[in-house]
C-alpha cells in the first residue's frame, strides 16, 4: 500500500521551492530594514490560547482547529494563526521590559481543518509581522507601507490595498446594537451562519463569503459612519500616513477581520487573479489583545500574509539565483582528487558547485549539467591534468577555453 500526504498537506520542492526560498529570504531582509527581529515559536500550544485570543465564536475556533488531548490529558492546538503564539511568547519571556518597542517577524506553518481549494491548504505557510508598544497612527501606517513595499520587491503586479477602521468599544457598542437590529429584518434571506452572528457577534457578517449574503448586506450600516472622534482622528491619520508614503489604497467600510481581537485599523490586500479567495493578504491593530492574554496593556498591529496564495500570484517568476553554478566533469585516472579538491575550494568562495559522486563518460556529465543549467562546465581530463591545465565552457555562450588549473579559483 503506497502512503500519501495527507489530504489538504502538499510537499514543497523544485523548481517551486526555489521560489518560496526567495520570497522568504527578501522578507527576512525586507523587514529587518525596518528594525524587525525574527521570532519562532511552536507548532503546538494550549487550546485555551486560541480560545481566548482568537474568540470562541470564530469559524477558525468552532470549526477549524487541530485539537486534541495529548497523553498527559492536556487539551493542545496545532497553531492556526501567529498573533496569539507572538502576544504568549511576548508576555511569557516579559520582553516589554527590555524595550517599549518591540518588533517580530514570524515566517512557518499554520494548521486549519477546512475544504482545500486552490491557494487554500490545512496546513499552509504565513509570514507575519508583530509591532508591540506603540499607539500611534503612524506605526499603522508604517506596517502597511512596509507591506505594501514588500509586495513590489518580490515582483506582485495587479493587487489592490483596501483599509477600513473597526473602532473600539465605545462607538462599536452603540453601532452593534444598530446593526443587530437592521440583521434581523433579513435573518430568513441570510446563510445559516449569518442568522447566528446575530446574536453572537453580528460584525462578523461582514466577513461572510456566501454571495447572497453579500448582495443582502449592501445596504447594512456601515460602523465607518459611526466612528467615535478619537477613532475617526487616528483613521484620518493612517490614511494621511499612507498618502505620504504614497501608499495607495481603497477605503472599505465592509472589511471585518475574521478574527475577535481587531479594532481600530484593518486592512487587505486583494488580487482578482486569485478567483473568489481574492485576499492574500491582512491584518490591523489589536491593543486589547495582550491584556486579554493576561499581559500588560500594550497596543499593538501587525499582518499576515498567505504564502500559497503570494506563490501563486508570482507564478512563473523565476527567482534571481545568487553566483554563478558550476559543473566539474572528471575523466581519466588520477583526476577525481584534484577534481574535488577544486570543487571545495571554489564551494569555499560561495559558488555553487556539482560533481559527480563516480566517474561516468563525459557525454553523461555533460548532459547533466545541461539539465540543471548551469552556467560553467570545468572538464579535467588525463591530457589536462598532465599539462596542469583544464577546460573551461561558458555553458550559456558556448565559448570554450583552456585555463591553467591551479588559478581557476581565482577567475570567479
């Protein structure tokens, strides 16, 4: 019986992993610019960390976790999302001490059980990022520029940046009990979901995908019409932020993150070459969270982004391959030493270098390196090693040379 990857995991690997390595590596350096320091945390946490940090009525909650009770009976989780692994790890090692600003990038695997469909895995990869300490407006702003720059260096073309502001608890409060009351003149023309957001938590129709639903809520109010003073100043001024970063977008009062601890700043970034899954990426701010998780009350925002989803955009953009790749062919007694001597020394230097591991003809060698495209092809055969030299081919031009062997390090 052959055993496959389970339904809705997928196995990364060439040529598509060169791709996701490329992506990762100008996130890392991307971000860094920005004072940003990597975090890791587990794969595995307590089940009471999504609970309270995610929100118990969320589909991702209800529906989609990998729960179980490991064998000390303790309930524990496959991480579906980064925020609340960063918020525990934020409050656990009290980093807050060590400096009021505090900046994390997040870059792995999360888990949720749900249909799989294109750009949609049970377990799919995010990169994140994590901004602690700071209220202002600006710091918004600086997030979702960052992103927004990040997506032009990998190469992201036609995608749009829609921002909306969820206010907090003094003006959603008030708008909630408004909308509730418009939901339920519709509650028999809405999904079933929908009807139990009522009551629950009726922001998060906002959120549903269900097309009728959609159509049905065009005319809901909409919380950006009922925003207190200091939410409608600090929206004013992300947008006046990303105008000066000349950082476009859309303003759409519809955005309702799909998770509880958002408030205030919410943005996405959408591509309709996507299909109807057409976010890519998302995130806002979520000051309440970390007093929520037993913290101190420290403000925060921060984003994710979905690597299957940013890959597929790419498509076959090909990443630029750092030095030049170098075959060595050997033939002929005594040349298999000297052969792998030169391909450590040239290893040493950056370059990336193949040999074979026994010694094939020369027309198996050669078609190899043709395969993986390589760009130089060093041939020492007995007649070069006698002379101390060997034959250097441009596998991109076809110009071929002899060199003198000893000094072939020093010509990349």
């Amino acid at each position: 019986m052959t055993i496959k990857a389970i339904t809705g995991m997928k196995d990364n690997l060439s040529p598509d992993i060169a791709l996701w390595q490329a992506v990762e590596k100008t996130a890392r350096e991307h971000f860094s610019k920005y004072f940003y320091e990597e975090i890791r945390t587990p794969l595995l946490e307590e089940t009471s960390l999504f609970e309270r940090g995610i929100g118990t009525e969320t589909g991702v909650v209800k529906k989609e976790m990998y729960t179980f009770d490991d064998k000390g009976g303790d309930s524990v989780t496959l991480r579906p999302e980064g925020t609340a692994s960063v918020v525990r790890a934020y409050i656990e090692h009290n980093i807050q001490r060590a400096d009021p600003v505090t900046k994390f990038y997040y870059i792995g695997p999360m888990f949720r059980y749900e249909r799989p469909q294109k750009g949609r895995l049970r377990q799919f990869h995010q990169i994140g990022v994590e901004l602690f300490g700071a209220t202002e407006p600006a710091a918004d702003a600086e997030v979702i520029g960052m992103l927004d720059l990040f997506f032009q260096k990998v190469g992201v073309k036609n995608y749009e940046l829609q921002i909306n502001s969820l206010g907090c608890t003094e003006c959603r409060v008030p708008f909630q009990k408004k909308l509730t009351d418009h939901l339920k003149s519709l509650a028999g023309e809405l999904c079933a979901d929908c009807q139990e957001r009522i009551t629950k938590n009726p922001m998060r129709v906002f959120d549903c995908k269900v097309e009728k639903c959609k159509e049905k809520l065009k005319a809901a109010p909409v919380l950006l019409d009922a925003l207190c003073v200091p939410c409608k100043t600090h929206f004013d001024a992300v947008k006046s932020g990303l105008d000066a970063a000349q950082t476009k977008y859309i303003v759409n009062p519809r955005i309702a993150r799909g998770l509880d601890y958002y408030q205030r700043t919410a943005f996405e970034f959408l591509s309709n070459d996507l299909g109807s899954q057409n976010a890519f990426a998302g995130g806002g701010r979520y000051d309440g969270l970390v007093k929520e998780l037993g913290g101190p009350d420290v403000p925060a925002v921060g984003f994710a982004l979905g690597m299957e989803r940013l890959i597929l955009l790419l498509g076959d953009k090909k990443p630029e391959v750092g030095g030049k790749k170098t075959y060595i062919v050997f033939m002929g007694s005594g040349t298999e030493s000297p052969a792998r001597k030169l391909a450590g020394e040239l290893r040493a230097k950056g370059m990336t270098v193949e040999i074979d591991y026994a010694e094939k003809s020369m027309k198996a060698q050669l078609r190899r390196a043709g395969k993986y495209n390589f760009d130089y092809v060093i041939i020492l055969g007995e007649s070069e090693l006698a002379k101390g030299v060997a034959q250097l081919k441009d596998y991109k031009t076809g110009e071929q040379k002899e060199v003198v062997f000893s000094s072939i390090a020093s010509l990349f």
